[in-house]
C-alpha cells in the first residue's frame, strides 16, 4: 500500500540516465532559485521601517538611504557571486570557497550556517506568505501555525517529485508575482507623476536632520533592511543543476534576479516613503501600498494572491540549495553518507526531507512569527558572505588572473559591509541571534565527529600488510540454530545449518509457565534430528534476549579454543503483503539487534516466504 501511496505522491522511478532531463534552463531556473531573494521585497522595506518608526514618523525619510546602501551591498554581492559561479562551479557555494582559501573550519562555519540558514529561509518565507493570506482573510489568523506547516509539507512532496516538476510548477508564482508588483511600481510611478496620489511623507528629502536619528539607528534599519538580499548566494550552490554551459547559465541568471530585485526593492521603498506608509501588526508595507496604487479592488487582491504564493514558494529555494550543500558536506564526510543518495527522482530526498523537519521545528518554535525569525536568519547569510567574499580576495591574489585587482576590491567591498553588517546584528539584535552562538559551536563539534568517525572507520577497514596478519583464518564452523517451535522454518534453518557448519546447535528458550508444552517441543525436534545437540535455557523472567546471548557468549568461546567462528542463525517467516508483519511479534528483529553488539558472533537470518 506504501509503495503505491508514494508512486501517487512523488511518481514513477527515473532512471539513473534522465538526470539530463533534470537540467534547468534560464527561464525556469530563475523561478526556482530566485524565488526567496525576489520574494523578500514583501518584508525587506518593512524591516527598516519597523525600525525607524520607534523614533518618529519623520525618521521614515531615512529608509530611502538605508535602502541606497543595500543596493550597494546587492551589487557588490551580485559580483562576487558571478566570480564564485566561474571559479567554482562544482557548487557548494560558500562552503567550498571558505573550505579552499581559509581553511577547513571556516568552511564548515559557512556551511553550517548556511544549512541553518536554509531552514530559516523555509520558515520565515512560509510565515511571510501565511501573513500575506492572514492579511487578506484576517479570520485565518488564529491558524496560521497550522497553515505554515501544511505548506512546508506541501512543498516538500513537490520537490521529491523531481527539480523539473517543482520548476515548472513554480514558473507560474514567480513570474506571476514579477508581472504584478512590476505593474505596482510602474503605475505607482505614474500616479506620482500625474498627481493622483497625494505626497504624504512626515518629511522631506534634503530637509535637514531628523532630531533624535542616530548612526546607531541608521544602521539598526540597515540590518535588519539586508534580509533582503537572502537567497543571493543559492544560484552559487546550484551550478551543477543548470543546462549547459553551466558557469554561463548560472551566472546570467545571477545576473537577471539581481537586476529585478534592485528595481523592486528600490521602487517599493520610494512608493512606501512617498506615501507615508507606516508599518502595521495586522495589515503589511506591501499590501497597504498596494490598496494605495490599486484601491481595494481586484488587482489588490491579486497583489495578496501572488504575494502570498511566492512567499510560500520561495521556500523552495531552501529546497534547492540545502540538498546539494549537504551533499558537498557530506562527500567530504561532514555529514552522514545517506545525504549522498539520490531517490527515485534523482533528487536528493535526505536532504529534503531533513530540512523540511528542521524547518517545522522552527515554525513551531517561533510560533510562525516572521519577525523574531529575520534577525537570525540575516546573520546565518552574512557571515557566509563574508567568509565567501573575503575568501575570494585570497584566491584572487593567488591566482592572479585577468584583471585581479578590480575583482579583489568588490570582495573587499563586499566582505567589509558584511563584516561589518553581522558586527551590527549582534550588537542591535543580540536578544534573538544569541542562539547562533550556541548552534554554531554544537554543528562545528557535530562535523568534526562525523568525520573522525568516517577517518576511524577507513583507517580500519584498510587492508595492509600488517593488517594481513591480524585477518583471522578459521578451522571450522559453529552454527547455533534459535528454535522457537519445530516448523518447516526450523526444519529449512537445520538443512541450511548443516550445509555451512561443522558443529550444529539447536538452541530453544523455554519458560517455566508451560513447563508440559516446552517438553513436548524437545522431544518432537530430538524425533526428528536425533543427531542435532537440542539445548532447551529455561528463563524465570520470560525474556529471550538475555539467555540467548548468554549462551551464545558461551559457545562462542569455546569455539574460539578450537579455532573455530560462530554463527547464529535466526530463522523467520515472511508474510506475503507487508502490512502482515504488524500481525507477528517481532522476536527475529531484537535478536539480530542484541547479537550484532557482538564483535565475536556472525548473525545470519534464514527467511520462509509465506505464499498467502
């Protein structure tokens, strides 16, 4: 029933072949990389605002400076990415620059951020986009926990469905969401001009100083007006996914959602400052400047709709990029194997899945907030941004290719703002990034484990000279056979028993309740294997685990005084259909698990099929 539920759900297998298929082009990679950063124009202008209105409502005249320095730090970013794409196009993006240039621990702090941070991305897009719909249908408020969750899952199954699917299912969002708020901006524009929106800023640019304003403030809304810029570093991450040539793809697709997110977030700014736009609890920057541009008729309402939507789909970006850091990490044995492994649709479904689960965590832990989110979620971008861009201006200097020096100064300029930019979220924001503090530590510590492991594991399974010598070489076989009752399982166990062993045991847990029943059992297995050693371990307290790996214990130390291994064979019956199993005990399972622990035992398990 699962494999039929899950065909449904996901669809057929591809084959391993296909995996072309699952290129993306331009057209569709933008809707699929580019959703989380062009969607953070719906909460970027309301950051800042957030922020300067605790000073007064003339302070509002500052956003369009904080806003100015954003776009600095998106061109500077934008540039650096693009020199990422060519010099490391394998992806990993951050990770695999830090790793190159500053070394193995730095790396692993970008790439711990960033897989942190792509939990967040999933979590504060989803609590957007639920805000979006809350503010549209305000009775929904209440269920908005409920709502952001069931969209995470819904995108989940979307992109175990295969990159291909999700992009295409995702074109219509995006550029449903591009059309719109293009059309806000340049209708707005127009209204301005023409006078049919009134000016109601508090104050004037050029007026002079706003009393009160400080440096301090400035760059509070800064950081905080920054969130916007998250999702830059994805198409980086991502380089393998597109159509060949990929660098060139890649980097031209960096390039188009730059270019749509600066006018976005610059033309929503202005409209925001023009019209006196202060922020609300219950009603957004955008959807207020929205209904002053379109009235509350039904462009207002598309507005919501394709906010709403790209919101929640620009958690698909997370989607996209966490699968393949995992993977750089996990190849370099940071994180388990299983990241490494794709699923039926050539996806790589543990890193789906994984960060689907982390992402609920959050939604539940903040209770779908998306403010108390953003702060968090701008550090676990900029300090990769810094280790990536400062890690450029190394790789610069060494390689020393084209025109280096103008290269090496845009990482500097980059790295320096975003340096300084995560100096800033710490001191202003400190009450909700703190936790950064304590994930950081306990991921680095959790890297590093996994791969001295993986280092442990290698180092002993190598086959050397000297490990030559230690290969132990066996004189004989013992088999001890576990008996539950004498069955056609016992009597295949026995018959696969003698073909491998020197020595057979038949070993039967019996308990004293039913002392006659038990009897019988040994005597009807002694009628029919008379020369088999029936060993019958009475347990007063009705465990069989226990008293079997005594016994076991046992035998397998006397048969090491002859040199001899020692094999346990468990036998069990299979039913036909797999829902079947919840109808059996599951002795078989506990006993391969305890056996396992020990190192001197071999377990082996003899299966009888069911026919119905």
């Amino acid at each position: 029933m699962w494999r039929y539920l899950k065909r449904i759900l996901i669809g057929k297998p591809l084959k391993t072949m296909d995996e072309g298929g699952q290129a993306l082009t331009k057209f569709k990679a933008l809707a699929l990389l580019s959703s989380d950063a062009l969607s953070s124009v719906a909460y970027g202008t309301e950051q800042i605002t957030t922020v300067l209105i605790t000073l007064s409502a003339a302070a509002l005249v500052y956003q369009l400076w904080v806003a100015a320095v954003v776009l600095v730090l998106l061109f500077a970013i934008t540039l650096s990415y693009r020199q990422i794409i060519y010099a490391y196009p394998s992806g990993g993006g951050a990770y695999v620059v830090a790793s190159t240039n500053w070394g193995t621990s730095a790396g692993l702090v970008a790439g711990g951020s960033l897989l942190v941070d792509y939990m967040l991305t999933v979590a504060v897009s989803v609590t957007s986009g639920t805000e979006a719909i809350t503010s549209a249908i305000p009775g929904l408020y209440s269920q908005r926990v409920l709502i952001a969750v069931l969209i995470v899952i819904a995108i989940m199954a979307l992109n175990l469905r295969g990159m291909r699917e999700s992009a295409s299912f995702l074109t219509v969002p995006v550029y449903l969401f591009i059309i719109v708020i293009l059309a806000m901006i340049l209708w707005g524009g127009y209204n301005i001009v023409t006078g049919n929106i009134a000016y109601q800023a508090a104050a004037k640019v050029g007026s002079g100083p706003v009393e009160g304003m400080t440096l301090l403030l400035f760059f509070k809304a800064f950081s905080s007006g920054s969130s916007s810029l998250t999702g830059v570093e994805a198409i980086s991450n991502a380089v393998p996914n597109f159509h060949r040539p990929r660098r060139k793809n890649a980097a031209a697709t960096l390039s188009i959602m730059a270019i749509i997110l600066a006018i976005f977030f610059g033309g929503i700014t202005y409209l925001s400052y023009y019209m006196g736009i202060r922020p609300n609890a219950t009603d957004t920057v955008l959807s207020q400047i929205g209904a002053g541009v379109f009235g509350h008729g039904i462009m207002y309402y598309i507005l919501q709709l394709s906010t709403a939507l790209i919101l929640a789909v620009a958690a698909n970006t997370g989607f996209s990029a966490f699968p393949i850091l995992a993977y750089n990490l996990a190849k370099d044995k940071f994180l388990p194997h299983a990241y490494l492994d794709r699923g039926d649709r050539l996806g790589y479904s543990n890193g789906i899945i994984s960060l689907a689960v982390g992402a609920i965590v959050l939604i539940l832990i903040f209770h779908g907030q998306t403010s108390l989110l953003i702060p968090l979620y701008a550090v676990g971008v900029f300090v990769p941004f810094s280790l990536s861009q400062s890690g450029m201006i190394i790789h610069w200097f060494r390689e020393r290719e084209g025109a280096w020096p103008v290269k090496a100064f845009i990482n500097f300029v980059g790295a320096f703002i975003s340096v300084m930019l995560v100096i800033f979220l710490f001191i202003l924001h400190f009450s909700n990034v703190w936790p950064y503090l304590i994930v950081m530590p306990a991921l680095l510590y959790l890297f590093y484990r996994i791969h001295a492991h993986y280092k442990n594991v290698a180092n002993q399974l190598k086959i050397t000279e000297a490990a030559k010598e230690t290969i132990h070489e066996y004189d004989g076989a013992t088999v001890i056979v576990l008996i539950s009752s004498v069955t056609k399982v016992t009597a295949g166990a026995i018959n696969y028993a003698k073909s491998i062993g020197d020595y057979v045991i038949a070993m039967h847990v019996s308990f004293d309740e039913n002392p006659q029943k038990e009897h019988k059992t040994a005597i009807k297995f002694k009628k029919q294997y008379p020369d088999i050693r029936f060993v019958d371990i009475h347990s007063s307290y009705r465990s069989i685990t226990t008293p079997t790996l005594r016994f076991c214990d046992v035998i397998a130390k006397r048969a090491a005084e002859r040199n001899f291994s020692t094999t346990v064979l468990v036998p069990q019956f299979v039913p036909r259909r797999p829902w079947q199993n919840i109808l059996h005990n599951q002795t078989s399972l506990r006993l391969r698990t305890m056996l396992n622990s020990r190192e001197n035992i071999i377990v082996s398990t003899y299966s009888y099929h069911l026919k119905q």
